[in-house]
C-alpha cells in the first residue's frame, strides 16, 4: 500500500496543524519544521519546542509518527545536535536541503547546498555516525539550485552519505513554488538510487497523486500545500471520501478551524492565533468558496477569542441551514405522500 506523508512546511505546518491534520487520519508519518543548526550544541528544550511530540512517544495524538527536521551546513553540528535529538527518540531524523528561503540560503544551508554534492554526502555522513542505528536518517532536496544538471549527483551523494530515503521535491530552488512540479525528473533518481524515494511537490488532488505517481515511479508520496488546502485529501487518497470535495464538508471544516484555535490558544508559546488561523483560511480558499467569505469577515479581527466567535457562529448557522433544508424535504415527501 502506498505511504503518504505530511509535509514539514516551515510557518505553517506547526505542531499544533501537525496535530488537526494527523487526526483527521491518512498519514503514514510526519517531520517537523525545521530547526536551525548553526555553530551551537542545542538544548532538549529547542527540539521539544519544536517538536512536542518527543515527548508522547514521537507520535501525535493520532498516533502518526514525527521525524525532527534539522537544517545546516556544519557536518560536525549537524552531527552534534543530531545525536542531541536522537536522544528524545524521534521516529527519524530528516535532513533539509529543500527550503528556498533568501535567509536560509544567504547563510549556505537548505537549497543552496545542491550546489555542492560532495559536502551533502559529508553532512549526511556525519549525522549518519553520529545517530543509533534505530534512529533512521532521512533527506529532503529539490532538483538544484538554478537547473537540474545537478541532481543525480545530489541524490547520489545523500544515499552514499547514509540515507534510508529521499524525499525529492520536483522544483529547483529558483523555482520556488511556480508550477509544474517535474516529477519526470523524480524518476531519473529513482533509477539512479538504491534506497526508496518519495515524490513531492504540485499534489493538490488524488487525480494529482496518480499522475505523481505514474509519472514519477515512486509508491510513496509526500503531501505539503495540499493537504492545508483539503485537510481530507489523505482520506480521498485512502478511499475513505470522496475523490472531490463538496460543500456539505464545510461543515466539517468549520468544526477543525474551531478546534485548530482552541488549541491554539491552549499553547503558551503561541502567540498572533489570528494570523494562523488566516493563513490556514488563504489556503482553504482553493478548495471551498465559503472560505473566503470567512476569511473576508475576521480579515480585520486580531483578537482571538472574537474570531472564534465568528466560526462558531459561521458553524451554527451552517447547521441550522442544513436542518431547515432537511426539514424541508420531509415536508414535501410527506405532501407527495397525502397526495398519493
């Protein structure tokens, strides 16, 4: 059966979504928004921070595995605060060589390091070492930084390096998120790898996942922007809904969005709750039109608890809708039935 997987998303795919959207159900696994390694060993406290679920079993609540997602440059840090992080027992520790961020890249990590092969199997080598046997080490790359001529050598050096996957995002830094993803190019580095590949990038729709798949050669998929768009998109995947979404499933969104606040404002290290739940609401927007009349209303709202008011109220006027129209339909079956 063909694994999916939850996209590490930096800004947006934090515990908290990890949290909503494992539950929801589909996900094989997780990784975490990455944490930056610089030239310093890094306390307990920055990993569980960043990946509460350290501390549950490396599990969410819904029981998905999390992997700790590390980004750096520094073979001897990455190893360091590698073996840090494998103390917390992780279900895995990924590597990030994907993320396209001007900040990032200005100081040689993420992206910008596909530029450089050999120093990708050096860091990759040096976590390997440096973590349990148990404790898989995994990567996440693009294609390269400006082209693809590249990334055979990139995905050849992280699978010599110690990698037990590669998760290959089909875009090119420079690409940033712009269609297409090129999941042709995700074949040529399945061919050229002896260990498993996950497709990711432009998977908004199952029909999406079958031409990644077809195309790419991978049984194993990586959903990121997709699943925040359509938090169901696993379970359409799964059969367990519908392959396209309808309105009537507003209704359970609505619910999620309450409870992603809720949680939200549980969380003491949160802060700025109404800015989450309105990035959430941007990328709800492609798949249901009732988000954004949603998003329009608390657009100027930044008080929480206000705005939580507003979707419980959104939802409780979708319900009681859903009965009037329910009400309505009894009535005239039991017209036809006096007139019959």
């Amino acid at each position: 059966m063909s694994k999916l997987f939850l996209a590490p998303m930096e800004g947006v795919a934090d515990y908290v979504l990890r949290d909503v959207l494992t539950g929801i159900g589909g996900f094989d696994g997780c990784v975490s928004e990455f944490i930056r390694v610089t030239g310093s060993l890094l306390p307990d406290r920055v990993y569980q921070r960043e990946a509460p679920e350290v501390q549950h079993g490396g599990r969410t609540r819904s029981g998905t595995p999390v992997a700790i997602q590390l980004l750096g440059s520094d073979p001897g840090w990455m190893g360091r605060n590698a073996a840090r992080a494998a103390r917390l027992s992780p279900h895995g520790v990924d590597l990030n060589f994907g993320c396209p961020a001007k900040i990032v890249n200005q100081h040689g990590g993420g992206a910008m390091l596909l530029d450089d092969p050999e120093q990708l199997n050096r860091i990759v080598s040096a976590v390997r070492a440096a973590v349990p046997a148990n404790i898989p080490v995994t990567a996440k790359m693009r294609l390269g930084v400006s082209d693809t001529s590249r990334a055979i050598d990139c995905a050849t050096a992280l699978a010599d390096g110690g990698a037990a996957s590669l998760v290959v995002h089909a875009r090119t830094r420079d690409d940033g998120y712009r269609p297409p993803a090129h999941w042709e190019w995700i074949a040529a580095i399945v061919a050229a790898v002896d260990v498993p590949v996950i497709a990711n990038g432009e998977v908004w729709t199952v029909a999406d996942w079958e031409r990644c798949r077809a195309v790419s050669g991978c049984d194993d998929v990586m959903i990121g922007r997709g699943a925040v768009s359509d938090p169901f998109l696993a379970l359409r995947v799964r059969g367990q809904m519908e392959r396209t979404p309808c309105g009537d499933e507003w209704r359970l969104v609505l619910g999620y969005i309450a409870g992603y606040l809720r949680k939200l404002q549980s969380r003491a290290t949160h802060r700025h709750e109404h800015g989450r739940v309105k990035m959430w609401l941007s990328y709800l927007k492609r798949t249901w039109p009732q988000a954004a009349a949603l998003h329009e209303a608390i657009r100027r709202v930044h008080e929480s608890r206000e705005i939580l008011g507003v979707v419980e109220g959104a939802l409780a006027q979708h319900e009681m809708a859903q009965k009037h129209s329910s009400d309505e339909s009894l009535t005239r079956a039991s017209e036809l039935l006096t007139i019959s």
